[in-house]
C-alpha cells in the first residue's frame, strides 16, 4: 500500500525547497524536486546552444531528461544540484518551462516519479504547479508565499551572494512575472491548498504546521 503525497508550491524563495525537504525527512519518505526535470531541460538546452525560444527544439530535449526520487538525469547520468541551481540554468529553467511543447513531455516524467514516490511509501513533492496540474489529486497541498524583499534576501543568503542582494531581488520580480504570466500553468495555489505566508515565520514554525498536517492527515489514511 502505497502513502500519501504532500505537495508544496511557491515562488522562489518562498521556502518551499527547505520546507519540502524537512518535512520529507521527519516523515521518513521521498523528497521530489519536479523543478529539476526543467531545470536539467535548460541546462541541456545551454550545454546544445538551443535557443530558448525554440519550444519544439526545447520538447526534443526534454525528452533525454528523466527524473526519480533521487533527481534528475540526462541521457542516464545523474545531474548534480550545484549545476542545475547555477544561476544561468536557473533564468533558462523560467524561460523553458513556459512552452507548452516541452511542458507536455515534462508532465507525465513527473507524475511518474511521484507515484515512485508513493509506492515507496510517500512523497513531499514540490515545484510551481504541483497542486494545480501534475497531481491535482494529492492528499495535502500547501502554498508557501512571502513578501519578495524577504524572499530575495533568503536567496542571497542560502546562495552566499549577500553582496548581490539588488541583482538577486530584480531575478526573483522577473521569475515571478513569467511564471504567473505564462499561459500554461501559471504559478498560483490550487483552490484546495493550505495559503501560508511565510515573512514573517522562521523555517521551524513552517515546517512544523505542514508537518502536523501531514501528520493528521497521514493517521486518517
């Protein structure tokens, strides 16, 4: 029997990465980043010089990309994070995944590993659509959000780019337009989800109030 799935969206630096991976291990199940699938897409898109207006170009490659519990892999070999959060690949990963074409071969990649996920006895699986489109259907969705000065200055701070703290908050204002401006799957919470605006919390009291609902939630299944 397989568990529950607990899906997390947000913009970034809302918190949703930390969160997600904390909660993941005081559950003691699968932490499933699905932004990798697009950001190992971008990266091969950077490695081939496709152009990132391309979107069947971009499907082509998309199609080389997998994804499981433990990340994501181009044609079979395992991509590291260091690589895929570079901030190159993360402006081309915003700009890949607005194309309908690769979104579609990207999909089903995702759904797949997170129902890996759950045979394996559950998963906290996060991204920007999780909620609303690659599994509608999971048993808890939150939505992490807060204010973006806060969310820039958690950026430079896990990234060690304090003093990058004006180049960091432009980033952030121009991923949050192309996300919820894209047409496909705009970055938004799922009508069902938990809305938790983090500003002003530490990271303990987030993950504390999805952990307790994960629990909850998990006892009545």
């Amino acid at each position: 029997m397989g568990g529950i799935l607990v899906a997390i969206d947000g913009p970034a630096g809302s918190g949703k990465s930390s969160v997600a991976r904390a909660v993941a291990a005081r559950l003691g199940v699968v932490n499933l980043n699905t932004g990798a699938a697009y950001r190992a897409a971008a990266l091969l898109a950077l490695r081939e010089n496709v152009d990132l207006a391309d979107g069947e170009g971009l499907a082509a490659l998309a199609r080389r990309v997998e994804l499981d519990p433990e990340g994501a892999s181009i044609d079979g070999a395992r991509v590291g994070e260091p690589e895929l959060r570079s901030p190159d690949v993360s402006a081309a990963a915003s700009k890949v995944s607005a194309h309908v074409s690769l979104r579609e071969v990207l999909l089903p990649v995702q759904r797949a590993a997170a129902e890996k996920a759950r045979a394996q006895g559950g998963g906290v699986v996060e991204g920007r659509d999780i909620g609303t489109v690659v599994l509608p259907d999971a048993e808890l969705k939150v939505y992490l959000s807060a204010a973006p000065e806060e969310r820039a200055r958690r950026r430079a701070y896990q990234t060690g780019r304090e003093g990058e703290l004006d180049r960091i908050r432009a980033a952030i204002a121009r991923r949050d337009r192309q996300d919820s401006e894209r047409e496909i799957s705009p970055l938004k919470p799922a009508a069902d989800a938990l809305v938790l605006d983090t500003t002003s919390l530490s990271l303990e009291e987030v993950i504390s109030r999805v952990l307790d609902l994960a629990i909850d939630l998990r006892g009545q299944t």
